[in-house]
C-alpha cells in the first residue's frame, strides 16, 4: 500500500516539500542543542518546563481525540463515520510521533533515554505514559494498517483486530489522563493540583481533535477529491460543540474556585493568564493576548457552527472557520497557558515569565512538520485505498 | 519467496519488540521496584504532622538563624565551602543558575507563612535554602527512572547522575525549588576543580546531597563545618533522642518549609 504515498499531483509535492524544509531546519536546530545543551532553550532553573512538554501535552489530546469517530462507529454502528475513522486512528500515530518526539527533544540526555525501560519505575506517573502512549500507538498501527488492507481487499477484517479496536478505546481515555496525571499529583503546584485536569484535558482533546479531522476533510474535499460525507461532518461538529462547551465549564469551574476561595495559589496562574499579575511593583502579562484569544476563537467557533446548525446552512467555509478557530483557541490554552501558567510562581514564589529563543521554535516547528508529513503520507494512502475501492 | 519475506520480518519484529520490552517485564516482576516505598511506614496512615518511628539513622538539621541575622557574610561562607567542595559550577545568568545552598528573603523561602506585621528583622535578613531530605520526597516519586532516591540507611535524598534523563520531572515535583538543571557544560564553570568529588555532565539534575559522601569520612556536612564556631547549623541523627540535634528540637521551638504538603521535612529553622 505504501506505494499510493509515491503517486501524486505537483501540489502534493510541493506541500511535502514545504514541510522537508521546516523538518531540516528542525533538525539543524535540535543538532545544535543537542551538541551546545538545553541551554539554547528559554527554559531555566525557576521555569525547566517549556515549549515542548506544552506541545507534547496538546498533541496527547490531539492523539486521544481520534476516539470521537472510533468510539460511534465500531461502539454505536455509526455507518456515517465509516470513511474518517481511520483518518482518526491515523491522526492518532502522527500525534504520537511527535508527542515522542517531543519528549527526546525535552530531555537533557537523549541518549539514556532506554533508561526508562532499563529501570522501570511504577511510582512515576511518567512510566506509565510512556507505557500508555507505547501501547496506543502500536494499537492505531495495527488497527489502522490491518482494516486498511482488508478493505482494499474488499474483505471484511479478520475478528481478531476487533479485540485491539475495543482495546484502544480505554487505552485512548487512558493516554491522557495520564498525562494529566503528571501534572495533577505535584504538591505545590497549585494551578495542576486539581482533579478537575483530567476531565478538562479530555474534554479539549474530544474538541481539538475531531477538528483537526474536519478540517483535513475539507482540504481533501478540495484537493484529493475526496468526501467524507455531510452526514459525518455534521455529527462531528456536534461533537466538537459539546465538547469545547464542556471545556469551558470546566474552565469556568477553575475560576469559581480560585476566586471564591480566595486562595492566593488557586489565582495566581489564574490571574496571571488572564488579567496579569502584580508582584513586587512589576506587572507580568505575557500571555494575558493569547489566553483571551482562546476565549474569543472558541467562543466564535461556537457561535459560527451553532449558527450553521440552526439556520440549517452549514458550508464548507463556515465549518472549516469554526474548526480552526476552536482548534487554534484549544491550542492557546492547552499548547500554552496551561504548562505555562502552572509554571509562572515558581515554588519560591518568585515570578518568572517564558521566552522561547528561535532554536526552540525552530525545533517545535520542525517536529510539527515531521508529524504533518507523516500523517500526509498516511493520509494519501488511505485515500488512495478509498479510490481504488470505490474506481 | 515474498511470503517468506513477510514471515521473516513478523518473527524478527516480534523479537526485536520482546528484546526492548524484556528487561522492564524482567525488572517489574521480580523486585519489589517500588522506590517510593518509605520506612516511614510504620508511622501510620494519613497523618501528614505526625513523627516518624525512629527507624534506623535519619538525618537531620537545625539552622538557628538567630546566629545569623546581620551576618550575610557567615551564610555566604557556607554557600561557598559547599559549592567548592561539590564542583558546583558558577552561572551569572539566573536563568542558568545551578545552586546547592543559597539565601533568599523569608517570604520566599516560606511562601506559606505570613508576612504581615512580621518582625522587621525578619524582613532585612535573607535565609538559608537547600534540600529538604523530606521523608516522603515528592521528586523521587515522579523520577521515572530511580535516578534520584532515598538512601534507606541515613534518609539522604540522593542522585546518581549517571542514570538522570533529565526530564527534570523532579524540579517540578520538588515544592521547595531545590533543584537545579545542567543547562550548559559545567567544566567551565567549576571556579577551582575538586578531583575529590565529580563534576556533573551536562543534562543532569542535581541538588544538595547532605554532603554523603563526607559523612563515611567523618566529615560534617560543608555548610556546617564553614559555621562551626557559630554554631549556627546543627547537623545529626533526627531518631536518637540523645544527638544534639534532638536536644535542641526538644528546647526550641522550630518552623519549616510548607509544612502542609505532607512531605516531612529534614530541615527545621529557629527564627
């Protein structure tokens, strides 16, 4: 099957070849620190977490929310989602990479990395994500790959690959609530300490990655000629309402506590992220922009599709605006305040906000790249399978 | 011929998969791997102020800061025999800063105390920071490789820099900012070379070790022994109601670092 990534039409190309430049210059900017250090990075002794365990924890969601059309379809018999699921599982190995290639670029000794397997360590909530993501993405690649020839086969799939199907399901809650697990369980860390994480961390995932899906659907509608069917789009969309409106519940509960409590530690990051906090006489916003930008994207993206789903007018246009604009606000709020916010009074109580340098961004885009021509790839194969089939 | 292939490349990935996954099933089922699991166990369950069953050597200090109000140049005396003697390299960069000990004003190193209406001599002296030894250490329980642990006999929250990833999940589980990160090659760093004690690479964590290495000498901790004659840290054995240590806690009343989270302290402080 590999070789329907080989064939395409010069756009094809040129968008792999776009991404081979941002992925090389990736890549010279991770040589550079792995051979001059962490060091090159923004982060420091008061802020050692940055834009790369951020990304890592957005992609993580990206990665889970392929379960919102592998859970309706193979759990309900959903016949609609029948021709994005494996866009689903698909999205979810290309997530994964990059969340993996997220963590090889964090760490300081990239080289001992295996010590994770060498010693393991059942107490650290880490282990564990590393033994849940392991396990999700293999399940996705067996999954994907195996209902992907057979159809090409025009075969039903044999009854075995159905155990991993069910498997994945749990293993998709599981990826990250553990990794919300990572930051909910450290004492002293006040904006993380809530058990409140986890839901919210699904509840963006179930939102950001179905309209990361929709959004590669409508680009395929126009270039690949391929369609994933209105009734799809619009039970996805459904999806992603409720799951960005729970979302915001679920902030707004973070706000009620921090500021009916009244305790400094539940609003400082609060505070911080969306109004800025005072401290000492200096006065520290950084990402006060970005946070209300969360708010205004998602909120529009809301009104954009609960618009389209009244007046019965959903184009193309005004769902692919709605999923960008709720995917990007997801992406402000998980990609940046929440690592970041959890992270600007430190345990010294010391304020201390984040520069990434150009390296840093240089290393995240170029794994953003790598994970975008990954999934291009397996994206054209599926297609390619889904013509064959159908031609 | 290409079904032979196919079958050659199940068998040598299933190998290869068994191979990399081997030494963890090994590992998990055959030791009680559990590094968090404390001796502070038979202290009971859920109670967080409790003291400890003196179990074994655990060890302790006291640091009267009334020995040192006024005297900043006693404390830099300290920050300084320890660093030297642990290689600890200098960064003027705070971003990069690598610290053992160090002084901060009291709202820092106690966030949780309150500083209203507080005593003025509390508000123009700075206060010693370091690794708290806790009995229940939140950094060895994220670390996902056991590369920072509690050495059973003596209490020490320790590291082996040679098994550190440097995830530096430990600095955000430590809630006293302990820690510090190799950010660059210390080498340069390092003022004057210790040969008796080893430099860190670049990439690893590292953190006060209660000077373990010198307490089989019958070396007091660096920071101690710089303020002997003051007395103004005392260091011993926390379970042996007959070390100095313990005297003075019986005498005086003490305060510690964010008593609330439960981690249990090693440090206590007379202000």
């Amino acid at each position: 099957m590999i070789e329907k990534a080989l064939k395409g039409k010069p756009a094809y190309w040129m968008w792999l070849a776009i991404l081979g430049v941002f992925i090389t210059i990736g890549a010279v900017c991770y040589l550079r620190q792995f051979f001059y250090g962490l060091g090159m990075t923004g982060m420091g002794r008061d802020l050692s977490w940055g834009l790369y365990i951020s990304q890592f924890t957005f992609l993580v969601g990206v990665a889970a929310g392929g379960l919102m059309l592998v859970l309706p379809y193979y759990v309900h018999n959903y016949k609609a989602f029948g021709r994005i699921t494996i866009l689903g599982e698909f999205l979810a190995i290309s997530a994964i990479l990059m969340c993996l290639m997220f963590i090889m670029a964090d760490i300081g000794q990239p080289l001992r990395g295996l010590n994770m397997m060498l010693y393991p360590t059942p107490n650290s909530m880490l282990f564990w994500d590393m033994v849940v993501l392991l396990g999700y993405l293999s399940l996705n690649i067996i999954c994907g790959w195996v209902i992907l020839t057979h159809e090409r086969k025009q075969v039903k799939p044999p009854k075995w690959v159905y155990f991993f199907v069910y498997l994945s399901l749990p293993f998709a809650v599981s990826i990250h609530t553990v990794t919300a697990m990572l930051y909910m369980g450290l004492p002293g860390r006040h904006f993380w300490l809530t058990a409140i994480t986890a839901p919210r961390f699904l509840a963006s995932a179930f939102a950001a990655g179905p309209a990361l899906i929709v959004l590669a659907c409508l680009l395929m509608k126009r270039v690949a000629n391929f369609d994933a069917g209105k009734e799809a789009i619009n039970k996805v969309t459904t999806i992603i309402m409720y799951a960005a409106i729970i979302n915001a519940f679920f902030v707004a509960l973070e706000f009620f506590v921090g500021y009916y409590s009244q305790i400094p530690g539940h609003i400082h990051s609060l505070q911080y992220l969306f109004f800025g906090l005072e401290h000492h006489g200096e006065f520290y916003n950084n990402l006060v922009p970005f946070l209300w930008a969360f708010v205004l994207f998602c909120a529009a993206g809301l009104g954009l599709l609960a618009y389209g789903k009244i007046k019965d007018k959903l184009s193309d246009g005004l769902v692919g605006a709605a999923c960008a604009l709720i995917f990007l606000g997801l992406y402000l709020d998980k990609g940046l305040g929440f690592v970041l916010g959890g992270l600007v009074v430190t345990p010294l109580h010391e304020i201390v906000e984040y520069y990434p340098t150009a390296n840093e961004i240089g290393i995240t885009l170029g794994i953003w790249a790598t994970g975008f021509f990954v999934l291009t790839l397996l994206y054209k194969i599926a297609i390619g399978v889904e013509h064959e089939v159908e031609g | 011929m290409d079904k032979q292939r196919r079958k050659f490349l199940k068998i040598a990935g299933a190998t290869a998969l068994a191979g990399v996954s081997a030494p963890a099933v090994v590992k998990l089922t055959s030791t009680p791997s559990l590094a968090a699991s404390d001796h502070g166990a038979a202290a009971g369950h859920g109670d967080s102020h409790g003291e400890e069953q003196p179990t074994g050597i655990r060890y302790g200090m006291v640091i009267d800061m009334r020995k040192l109000y006024g005297k900043p140049e006693l404390m830099d005396k300290a920050i300084e025999a320890c660093h030297s003697v642990h290689n600890v390299p200098h960064f003027e960069d705070k971003k990069n800063e690598v610290k053992w000990i160090w002084k901060m004003p009291f709202e820092n190193v106690f966030p949780d105390h309150s500083v209203y209406y507080s005593a003025k001599i509390k508000e123009e002296n700075e206060y010693f920071a370091l690794c708290n030894h806790c009995d229940h250490p939140p950094c060895v329980r994220v670390c996902p490789t056991k590369a920072t642990f509690k050495m059973e006999a003596t209490g020490i929250v320790a590291m082996d820099y040679h098994r550190c990833i440097g995830c530096r999940f430990c600095m955000m589980g430590c809630p006293y900012g302990a820690r510090s990160f190799n950010w660059f090659d210390a080498k340069p760093n390092i003022k004057k070379y210790n040969p008796d004690f080893s430099a860190r690479t670049r990439g690893v964590v590292e953190k006060c070790n209660f000077c373990a290495e010198r307490l089989p000498l019958g070396k007091e901790p660096a920071c101690v022994e710089a303020l002997k004659d003051t007395g103004a840290i005392v260091f011993g054995d926390l379970n042996d109601p007959h070390s100095e240590l313990r005297k003075i806690l019986d005498k005086e009343p003490t305060i510690q670092r964010k008593p609330t989270l439960g981690t249990k302290p090693s440090i206590f402080y007379i202000v």
